[in-house]
C-alpha cells in the first residue's frame, strides 16, 4: 500500500512538472487548476458485508495553479437507485453524502487532498448491473472523476425458524402434522436463484434407530389448504415462493405400525443454489 501511494504521487508529481511546463501556453491554463488520480474509479460489490462501509482506492488531488479558489466536488448524474448510499470522504473526515449539494474538497491555500468514494453496504440490494456516475466541480476546472458501481447477483439466506422439526405421533398409525411451520427468509436482489430442501427423516426421542424416513414424509408450501406432496418429490422452491422475502413450510408424516408412539424430530437442511 505504501508503494503504490508513492507511486501514485509520483506521477501528480511528473503530471504538475508537465503541466507547469505547459502553462502559459494553451487551453490547459484556461481550464486546468487541479488534477486528480485517478480519473476513473470501478467498484464491485457482491456480497452484503459487516463492515460500515466499502470503500474506495484513494483519489490524490493536487492544485497546479495559483490560484487560492476552493475546490467542491458534486454529481447532477447519480443514478436515484444510488442516491443515500454512495458516500464521500476527504482526508479521512467524515463521510458526506454524494448528490447535488457540493462537497468541499480544497479550501483556500490548500494545495493538495485524498479523497475516497464509501458505500454503504446495503447498496448491494439494489438491482443488480453497472451504475455510472461522476464528480464534477463548479466551474469545469479539474477533469471530471469517473465511477462505475457494480453489483452482482446476491442472495443468502437469513433465516430458518425453528432449525428442529418435531412431530408428536402419539395414536398409533396415522397422518400428523408439525407442532409449527418453519419459516425460511432469502434476502436478494434478483430473482434468479433456487433453494432446495432435503432431509434424512425424524428420530425418535431417546431412540435415534427408529426414523420415520424421507420418503413418509410430506410437505405444503406457504398454503397447507392447497395439498401435501411427498417430500421425495425432490423439494425446490424458488422466489415466487418467498412473498415478502419469507416462505412457510409445513410438515407431515405418515406412520405405520412399524413406528414407535412418541415424538420424532429432525432438521430441514435449505441449500440456496445460484446460477
């Protein structure tokens, strides 16, 4: 990290030496009192993270005119799907929200300052593509910072309430159903992905050799009044599944003479699969 800041002023340095040289002598001296690098920045984010903020490679901004104006920083083109995520930071201060309201960046006699774009991570529930955006300043005086936002296909799984399934076959052979349904929530910004359901059965309490297996098991999917299906079947719900992010699943079993009366529990094991 160090060696790539040096490098990085380095070449402000030898960009300054140059355009010292060109001063005087043509539109540069018109236009250009500050440079920054670099002028194009790319972010990826893919994955809803536990930190405040996703940040940035630092943008090194120097004034190379005499001038003693301030320099303030603004995007009039932030996609509104961005607008309370995207964040800036100067010299480490505290992060101002990107937007039309100006930013101050070099005050007077300042001669130089790093600037950092922060994310707020939440950013990744947004659709997922390339979201593009720059920052100007007021009077066209510094090239305009370019910065591309990507976000990729997300989703993960937030929840499974209870992570047991207990079922009380109490009256000899029959059909009993779960004490409650167990409630599976997938947070995602696209539709694309799948979870599949699969389990080795339900023990019985105090004797895990009696099962009732798989196969006498069955299901119902947000809706018991619509009908159980075998839990065989091979179980994959996808998100037209999950109103409001949430999906209910209910359990049955069928018992035969050869199950044992009492109470049977296991776990659902909930695989999300992406493309």
């Amino acid at each position: 990290m160090i060696e790539k800041n040096l490098f990085r002023k380095l070449i402000i340095l030898a960009l300054v030496a140059l355009l010292g040289v060109l001063w005087g002598a043509g539109p540069a001296r018109a236009n250009t009192h500050f440079l920054a690098v670099p002028l194009d920045l790319s972010l990826e984010v893919h994955e809803l993270t536990d930190s405040a903020w996703i940040l940035s490679e630092m943008i090194s901004i120097q004034r190379i005119h005499h001038s003693q104006d301030m320099l303030k920083l603004r995007s009039t083109d932030l996609p509104h799907e961005l607008l309370g995520f995207v964040y800036l930071s100067v010299d480490s201060g505290e992060p101002q929200q990107v937007g039309s309201a100006w930013i101050d960046v070099l005050r007077n006699k300042e001669t130089s300052a790093e600037i950092r774009i922060l994310l707020k991570p939440e950013i990744v529930l947004n659709p997922p593509g390339d979201y593009r955006f720059t920052l100007e300043d007021p009077g066209n005086r510094m090239a305009h910072i370019s910065v591309n936002i990507k976000i990729k296909d997300f989703a993960r799984i937030l929840l499974i309430d209870p992570g047991v399934v207990s079922i009380e076959a109490a009256h000899g052979p029959d059909r009993y159903f779960a004490d409650s349904q167990v409630f599976l929530e997938v947070l995602s910004n696209h539709s694309k992905w799948r979870v599949l359901l699969s389990t080795e059965g339900l023990c019985l309490a105090n004797d895990e050799k009696i099962k009732v297996e798989p196969q006498d098991l069955l299901i119902a999917v947000n809706d018991p009044e619509q009908g159980y299906r075998p839990f065989t079947e091979g179980i994959v719900l996808n998100a037209a599944d999950f109103p409001g992010r949430t999906a209910a699943i209910y359990l049955g079993a069928d018992t035969g003479w050869n199950h044992i009366a009492g109470s049977y529990s296991g776990v659902i094991t909930v695989t999300l699969a992406q493309p």
